[in-house]
C-alpha cells in the first residue's frame, strides 16, 4: 500500500475517534431550545426529538465515509504542464490515458524503472487534433464526459441541500424559540409571582374609592369561604374604566400584591395576529395556565382592542379574528367557575364602544370608575413622586397641587420628574419652587420658544392683552385670583398667558361664574382696544371659549330666560371621558335664531363689562403692561403689590 493511502488510513482512523463529539457540539448549537420548554416537553415528545437527532448523526457519519472511500480509490498523481503533455505524446511515452472536460490523467511509460507506471494528471488546452495525435502515438485512452459521480453526487447535490437544511431549521428554530408552536401564547403572557409583584395599596396615592372596591376582590382571593358561607360568590370580572394615565395598571399590580397570587398581565392587542385562530387558541391557553395557578389574577389592558362591539357587514362570509377572539373570551368567562379563585381585571379608556355581552352580568360583574385626581388625591400623588427626590425648604405641594387642576398622575409624575431635570439644568443643590413653576408652565403651556422673538410692537400688544385678562379676572365677582401673568412665547402659538389658580376644588357652575368667565376671555381683546386703538388675532382662541360658554348656556343649560328651562340640540359624546360630541338639531329654523340672539346677547354683556373694568382701571392696566413689558414674567406678589400702590 502507498504511502498516501497510509495517511488517508490514519486519518479515518482520527476522524472516526471524534466524529460523535464533534457531531454532538454541532448540532448542540445548531438546534439547543429552551431548556425550560424542554423540562415541561412530555416523554414521547423528547423521545422523538433524540430519534430526529440519531437520524441526522447517521446521515452525517454515513456522507462522511462514502467522501472518505472515494478519496481512498484515488491514487496519487503528479501535475504536469500541458505542453509536456504533449511532448511526452509526441515521443510515444503515454501508456494510458482519460480525457475529461477538465482534466486529462493517465500513465507514463519509460525505459527507467523509476519513471515507468507513473500517474499524472494535466489540465488541458483544447485543440481538434488532440485525438488525431493520440491515435498517431498509439495512445490508449479513453474520453469521458465529467468527473467521478460519486464525487460529482457528492459535492453538486449533497453537501448543498444539507447545508440548505441546516441554516433553515436553525432560522425556524430561532423564529419560534420560547414557543411550542405559533397557536401557543408563548412569551405573550408574562407571570408575576408574588416575589416579583411588590406593588401594594400604599404605593398608589389617591383613588380612594377605587382602592375600597378593590378590597373586596382581594378578600375573596383570599378568604373565599367568607363569602360563600352567606351564599355570596366571587365576581367573575373587575373593569377598570378611566382617562389614560389616571393609574388602571398600577391598580391591579397592587391587588395582586395585596393578594399574593401570581398576575397575568397581558395587552388586548397581543391577542391579535396575522392568523385566524391564533387569537381565540391564545385566550384558551391564558386561561388554561390561569386555572393551573388558581388562585391567581388575569389581567387585560386596552379591553377595547379585542371588546368592540360585534356587527356591521360580515367579510369575506365569516368572522374576523377580532370577533372569534371575543367570543372564546366571552366563552370562557361564561364557563368560569367561580370557586376556582381566578379573577378577570380588565381596563379600558373607552367602555362605549365594548360588546354589551361583555358587560353583562356573570362576566365583568363590576365597573369601577378610575376618575381624574381632585386637590387632595393630587398632593399625595405628588408627596409620593417627590419622596426621592432632595427638596428645598420653600417647596409647598398644596400650591403644586392647585396649578395642576385636571391633569392625572401620569402628568404629575412627569411634573416631578421635569422639574428635577430643571434643578439639574441649572446646578441646583435641591429642587426649588422656581423648578417646579418652570415645569409646570412647560407641560401646560409648552416649552419656551427662545428662538421665537417678537417685536417691541408685537411685546407690547400681548402684553396689553394678558394685563388686560388679568385685570378683569380680579375685579368680577366670581373670578379665580391671579397666579402669574407671562409674555414669553410658548408651544406652537401661543405668545402668552394668564395663569389663575382655584382657591378649591368646585364641580358645579354658576350662572354669575360662566358669565364672568366670559367677561375675562374678553378682557385681553378691550384692553387692545382701548390701549392701542385696533384689535389683532391674538383673541382668536378668546373668542371660541366665550362662544362655546355662552352656546353651552343658551342649548344645555337653559340660562336663557327668552327660550327657558330647555335643551336644544341632541348632543353626543364621542368618546368616553373626552369633551369631543356631534350634536343632532332638533329645532326650528325660528328657534336657531332665536339661539343665535341670545349667544350674541351673552357675549355682547360679557364685552360690556370688560370694557367698563379697564376703563375703570386705566392707570393700572398702563403700570402692569409696562412691568411686563420690563419683566416678561409676574407672579401674584408684583401685581397686588402694583395694583394696591395705584
């Protein structure tokens, strides 16, 4: 046996030595999945993936071997150059040879010993007479059409659709990691066990009357029997309805805290996917692992995403994924059995447009409104986002708290968080008032427009136009003080702005109070007036306002004495919780004019008395236009302090 087959041998020997580890680490790598889903995989199911595996091991040692065989069956050739080829033909030393249509390999015979039996191979230059002198030299050969087909089935075909193979089940493989299947939920729902759910009641601020009417709910977790033992049962569903941001999320972590069971948490648009089907098989697998945790808690943010109500034109002549995913979770809440100790949550800031048979009783068997903070829920939300933070002695929350009127706790979180970000901007050992106006003024009115500077005529207009807001609004009866008074250009247009702050927190109107607030819209647009002789459009939001006040009074109110105690126009509100409504007009043209007359009659008294306060106050309205114009920026003290030396 020659000396390369020697070294072949050996080599086969190695290679067989270490082929199933290096097999193994391969496919280790290529297809390893989750080792939790494999631990939860039952018994035939791992049984078939190790045959899989063994399969794939015998396909690999089995091309191995046959590539190692054939290379056995080659013998060694020496190269030689084309052109030697050809002399050696010429002088008649070619024994035998195998055309190809790359190569040519044969067997040199000579008069030595040594060189006689010789294998070569050369890489041909292809001319017509190559035959014709083979023939003449009396060459024994032979013409083939390709290479070796083993090595040609080999490498052509076996090697390419096995890596083919390979990078695509590693790419499915990555493509559905953490899941057993595209149905399954998979890294969809997100369990919270009681070691991580550390939310409790005391970390939501406000919300009293929520946090009392979710008490229950967790008595039932916890204590069931308590209940049942008066025949009471436990409610299926818990609808957290409520403006954006007002806290609905934080409230059910809390509950699961207060409990100590596990929390589903999962968004209602999660369960939608290109697929039908995938839906409904994700809501039968969430209350599938619901039931094995029992007592635990699911809960369901943005509702809306899979509630709307069912109807309209069917498409395509079936359900869409949206109404198929609805109706399983309207059938497994049918068939909840409420013993078991799983309770539904649900939020949603839009509860008019939910399926009426998701509100049904037996299903979300209780609403419960998460309302806007009032001035005292404001404070301890605001005590809560500040507890971290280093303040100065000079901070007052309750002052904090009434500037915010209306907004949430999302808002106030972020009020707290931007007035830090303020201290820092400027090297502020601690967070001062200052910081905490500065922030406020950025989320209700804008940032600051320091690229946007205007004109001395334009300065002076808008600052005749807020002293003129600010004039009215101390001397009606009814009107809110004065907070600050500021020229500096804000957000996308406003030039200015008159802040007032409620002295409490009021949820009714009166007839005086809607009409003082409509004299001091006014206010900015007389003070132009009688200041500066003409009117701009910097009055163009006033105007809405007072008009929208004044058609509130006339068509909903019945503050009208000429049409009386009556509502005109069918109004509909558009969104829950959102001031947006159509309205529907359910009267004569005679009496739309008459409504007409009456707004203008509003508007008109609210001018009047606007104009009769700055005449009145002339003197002080030139002293405060000038201290703006010098200042940019008055807080209540200056203007009390202005207008008492007038």
């Amino acid at each position: 046996m020659s000396e390369p087959k020697n070294t072949i041998i050996q080599f086969i020997v190695t290679l067989l030595g270490s082929l199933k580890n290096r097999i193994s680490s391969l496919f280790g790598t290529l297809f390893r999945s989750n080792p939790e889903l494999e631990l939860n995989k039952p018994a035939d199911t791992q049984a078939n993936g190790a045959k899989q595996k063994s399969f794939i091991y015998f396909a690999l040692f089995l091309m191995v071997m046959l590539y190692l065989l054939n290379s056995i069956n080659e013998v060694q050739r020496d190269e030689i150059s084309y052109s030697q080829f050809l002399k050696l033909v010429s002088e008649a030393k070619i024994d035998k040879a195998v055309v190809t249509e790359r190569v040519i390999t044969g067997v040199i015979k000579s008069d030595e010993p040594k060189e006689s039996g010789k294998h070569f191979v050369t890489v041909p230059l292809w001319q017509n007479d190559l035959a014709q002198m083979l023939a003449q030299n009396k060459v024994d050969f032979i013409v083939r059409s390709g290479e070796n087909w083993l090595t040609n089935l080999f490498f052509n075909w076996i090697i390419p659709i096995f890596i083919f193979v390979l990078i695509w089940s590693w790419v499915m493989r990555r493509a559905t990691a953490g899941a057993q299947s595209f149905l399954n939920l998979g890294n969809k729902v997100r369990i919270h066990q009681d070691t991580q759910t550390n939310i409790t009641f005391a970390d939501v601020a406000g919300a009293d009357s929520a946090k009392q009417e979710l008490k229950e709910s967790i008595d039932f977790l916890k204590t069931p029997e308590k209940f049942q033992r008066l025949g009471g049962r436990m409610p299926k569903g818990v609808l957290l309805v409520g403006p954006p941001g007002t806290g609905k999320t934080l409230l059910a972590r809390a509950v699961s805290g207060e409990a100590k069971v596990p929390f589903f948490n999962i968004s209602g648009s999660e369960f939608i996917e290109l697929f039908v089907g995938v839906g409904a098989a994700r809501v039968r697998e969430l209350f599938e692992q619901a039931r094995s945790k029992a007592p635990c808690i699911i809960f369901i943010d943005e509702l809306d995403a899979i509630g709307r109500s069912r109807g309209g034109p069917v498409v395509m002549g079936g359900h869409d994924e949206r109404e198929q995913t609805l109706n399983q979770l309207l059938t497994e809440m049918d068939g909840f059995d409420t013993s078991v100790g799983v309770v539904v949550m649900a939020a949603t800031n839009r509860p008019e447009v939910l399926d009426k048979a998701l509100l049904r009783a037996g299903r979300f068997d209780r609403q419960i409104i998460v309302d806007k903070p009032d001035l005292q829920d404001r404070i301890e939300i605001l005590n809560l986002h500040t507890k971290a933070m280093t303040l100065a002695d000079d901070i007052d929350i309750a002052v904090i708290a009434k500037r915010t009127p209306g907004l949430v706790g999302a808002d106030l979180a972020n009020i707290a968080n931007e007035a830090a970000i303020m201290a820092t901007r400027v090297d502020h050992e601690k967070v001062e008032m200052e910081d905490f106006e500065a922030a406020i003024d950025r989320i209700l009115a804008g940032p600051e427009k320091k690229n946007r500077v205007l004109n001395p005529e334009e300065k002076r207009r808008v600052a005749y136009h807020e002293a003129g807001h600010a004039m009215v609004a101390e001397h009606v009866a009814t009107g809110q003080p004065v907070h600050k008074i500021s020229i500096i250009p804000r957000g996308v247009s406003a030039l200015g702005f008159t802040l007032q702050l409620p002295v409490e927190e009021k949820f009714l109107s009166t007839e005086h109070e809607l009409k003082d607030q409509i004299a001091i819209l006014l206010g900015g647009r007389m003070a132009e007036e009688i200041a500066l002789g003409s009117i701009s459009t910097g009055a163009q939001n006033d105007l809405e306002k007072a008009g929208d006040i004044a058609r509130s009074m006339v068509c909903s109110l019945g503050m009208s004495k000429k049409l009386g105690p009556m509502t005109y126009g069918k109004r509909q509100q558009l969104q829950f919780l959102e001031a947006e409504v159509s309205e529907y007009r359910n009267y004569s043209d005679e009496t739309a004019r008459i409504i007409d007359t009456e707004i203008i009659i509003l508007i008109k008294e609210g001018e009047t008395r606007a104009l009769e306060i700055i005449t009145a106050n002339r003197n002080a309205l030139e002293k405060l236009a000038n201290l703006l114009q010098e200042k940019e920026v008055i807080n209540r003290e200056e203007m009390i302090a202005l207008l008492e030396s007038n």
